[in-house]
C-alpha cells in the first residue's frame, strides 16, 4: 500500500488552500454570523475544476485520482466546512454515483455539465420522519407510461436552494414500502426546474451557516423513466455507494478542520500567558494539543488508506465508515479542545474555533451518525454484515 501523495497532489493542496483564503475566507466571520452563503463560490470553483476533480476527462473532469478528493476536501475545510460541503454532496455523493452508476448517455448528458461545474447536484435520501432509518422512506414515485409521478418531501438536504440537480431516493414498489424492503428504492435524477419541485432553506442552524442547508417538496412532480439512475429498485444500493464516497470527504474534510484546530491552538498558546509563562508550557494543555496532533495523524492515515483502496478499485465501505466515524469523533474533541485553550475567548467569535465545534458538531450526525458507524462496525466485527457484489462498482481510477 503507497500512501504517498504525489507533487501533483501537494500543488491541488496548495491550489485548493491558495482558492479558499481567496474565496472562502473573506467575509466568512460576518456570513458566518448572518447565515448568508455565497453563490459565487459555486461558479468560482467550477472555473477551477474542483468541482470534477476525479471524474474522467472524458466526462469533464480533472481526471485526477481519489486521493485528489481528499486532499481537496481537508483544504476546504481547514478554512470553513461550507466550502467542504459542496465537494461532499456534488462530488461525492452526485457525480460520483453517476459515474459508478450511470448509462453512458447519462454520463454524456448529466454527469458532463455537472464535472464541469454548470450544474450543482445535491443528494437527498433524509426525510422528516426518517434519516438513519433508510428504509422508512415516505416518498414514493409512481410509473404512469413513460414517466414516475413523485410525491414526497427531503429535509436536511446540503445545497437545497442552489442546485440544479437532485439525486433523489424513493420507493417506487407499494408492497415493497409496507414490507420496508430496501429493493422497492429507486434513484431518480430530478431537475430543480421541473413542475412541483420547492426547495427551502432551513434557518436557525448549529453550524454551516455560511452554507445552504434546507429541504425540498415534491409535488405531482413528473420525472422521466430515464432519470432512473443505476436501475429500478437499487436505489438504497446507489445511496449506500454514494456514501461510501461522501463519507470518504468528510473523513477527510475533518483532518483539515482537525489541522485548524491545532494551528489556531499553538498560536494562541505561544501568546497568551499565565503564571508568568506561555500556558503552552503548561502539561494540561500540551495534552490537549497533543490530542490534536495524534487525531490528525491517525486521521490522515485513515483517509489516505480509503484513497488507496478507490484508486485500486477496491471496496472499502468498512474502512470509510471506520475513518468517517473516528475522524468526525475526534475532530468535535479537537474543537472542544481548541476552545478550551482559548478559554472565554474561544466562547466568542472573535476566534475562528467556536466556528469549528459548530461545524464538528453536524458532521457526527450527517452521512451516518456515530451510532449509525458503530453499529456497521460491530456488524463487521461479529460477522453479521458483509459487502455483496454490487451491479456497477466504483471504477478504479486510470491515469489518462
Ligand atoms: C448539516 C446537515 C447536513 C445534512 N445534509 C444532508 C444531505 O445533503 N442529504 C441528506 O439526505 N441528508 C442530509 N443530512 C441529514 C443527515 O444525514 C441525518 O440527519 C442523519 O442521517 C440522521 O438522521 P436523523 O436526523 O433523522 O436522526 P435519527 O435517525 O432520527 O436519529 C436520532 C438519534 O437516534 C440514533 N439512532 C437512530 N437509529 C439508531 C439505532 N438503530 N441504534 C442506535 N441509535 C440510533 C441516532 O444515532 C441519533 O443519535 C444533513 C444533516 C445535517 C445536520
């Protein structure tokens, strides 16, 4: 296993950090506070690319590998886990189902103009009555000739108001509903200007709040059968591999948060005295730097590991839970932590870690919440869960 990153992915590194001071940053404190997003931010980081840093060239991507998505996303997310955000549901959990998923034609049609960064796709598979719960999904879509009629509504959808595309689960089998069989689930490519869709946005949120969070209704809303994305019925297998890749940003989003945790930690250590010395030079607080440093290594190697195995073509579906669980665990102690060292500063927003524990916090509940990867772990651990051979893997990644 090479787990070394190329000079190829330390320059996306510093292109990515370089566009996020330049982009993100500014500002980010006052829209932080006012909940006000940036939609500029979106075409900006299609210019660049970003925004199909790992889908093939012949899709209207980067073609760069999957390590290129981790780095990016720790880059994003050392300055704010908005910007992290959209790589994890356009990138990770749209684009990159389409490209494991897709027919060639929805690869041409859909997945070009999304890798190119004209289209912002989101993912929705949370309702209101259910989020861990995958297969009490409410919403249902129902066959009538050459179209599904969709009705139902998705909740704590990331990028709601300002996508264009939603990759959205739904039963389309009523027996299947009732019986809570996950092959009644379909996948649908539903786009933000068909008739009956309303999206919204969510107000009063914990963390994220310079980045879109919200829902969407559907109403009556007619979705063309070859919107079908992965085939009919595997709609849970096509969100449970969708996840595999978001979770995989996230894991890796955190070691960046984890990485501006420490680095906001060690400035103010060296500056703030008591007692008459830097509390740097005080045990109790090295620990918790030290906390900070071991987290963001053990971190790292978790991600690069899952890199590793999707550039192999590798399954690793127990190893992005494993590093989505332990990164998103250790980064909300390592903000905690931050704001420790800060004392009553670190309670105000005069300092950027309050921020950090805010954003930590959603991320132990998003993309599977840490009783969720527990539970996926012991599955693996006691024998019970093994992966199946899926229809359509991820491809392994090719160079040119
Ligand atoms: C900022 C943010 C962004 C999000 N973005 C998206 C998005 O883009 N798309 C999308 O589809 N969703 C999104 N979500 C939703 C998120 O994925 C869900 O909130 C998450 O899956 C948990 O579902 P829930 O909130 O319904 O909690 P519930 O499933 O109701 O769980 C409540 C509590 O019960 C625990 N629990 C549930 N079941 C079990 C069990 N079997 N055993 C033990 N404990 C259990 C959970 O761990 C949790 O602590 C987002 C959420 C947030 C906060």
């Amino acid at each position: 296993m090479d787990l070394t990153y190329t000079p190829e992915h330390e320059e996306l590194r510093a292109n990515a950090l370089d566009f996020a001071k330049r982009i993100v940053e500014p500002n980010l404190r006052e829209r932080d506070e006012k909940a006000e997003p940036d939609p500029a931010i979106y075409r900006k980081m299609g210019e660049e690319g970003f925004l199909g840093v790992c889908i093939p060239e012949q899709y209207g991507g980067l073609g760069l590998d999957y390590h290129a998505l981790a780095i990016l996303s720790e880059a994003f997310e050392y300055v704010d886990t908005s910007a992290r955000v959209i790589i994890s549901v356009h990138n990770g959990l749209h684009t990159l189902a389409l490209l494991q998923w897709g027919t060639e034609a929805q690869k041409q049609a859909i997945l070009a103009p999304m890798a190119r960064g004209e289209r912002i796709g989101t993912f929705c598979l949370t309702e209101p009555a259910c989020g861990s719960d995958v297969v009490g999904l409410q919403c249902f879509a129902e066959k009538k000739g050459d179209r599904y009629v969709l009705n139902g509504e998705k909740i704590w959808i990331s990028l709601s108001t300002v996508a264009d595309r939603y990759l959205v689960m739904a039963y389309t089998d009523r027996a299947k509903q009732q019986a809570r069989d996950p092959h009644g689930i379909t996948a649908f490519e539903v786009e933000r200007g068909y008739k009956g869709v309303a999206p919204y946005a969510l107000k009063g949120k914990l963390g994220v709040r310079a980045g879109v969070t919200g829902g969407v209704a559907f109403q009556d809303v007619e979705v063309p059968a070859e919107n079908v994305i992965g085939g009919v019925g595997n709609g849970f297998k096509v969100a449970m591999s969708a996840l595999d890749n978001g979770r995989y940003t996230v894991a890796a989003g955190c070691v960046g948060l984890m990485k501006a945790c420490l680095d906001a930690s060690v400035k103010y250590a060296g500056e703030r005295t008591t007692e008459g010395r830097p509390i740097g030079r005080h045990q109790l607080v090295q620990q918790m730097l030290a906390f900070m440093a071991q987290s963001i290594d053990v971190g790292d190697l978790l991600v690069r590991k899952c890199g590793w195995m999707k550039n192999e073509g590798l399954r690793c579906t127990r190893e992005v839970s494993m590093a989505k669980w332990t990164n998103t665990v250790n980064s909300q102690q390592c903000a905690d932590h931050a704001i420790e060292i800060h004392g009553a500063y670190g309670y105000s927003n005069e300092f950027p870690v309050e921020r950090y524990w805010r954003n930590a916090r959603g991320a132990v509940i998003y993309e599977g919440s840490k009783e969720v990867h527990q539970l996926i772990q012991a599955g693996y651990a006691l024998g019970l869960r093994k992966d199946g051979d899926l229809p359509h893997e991820l491809p392994a990644w090719s160079k040119g």
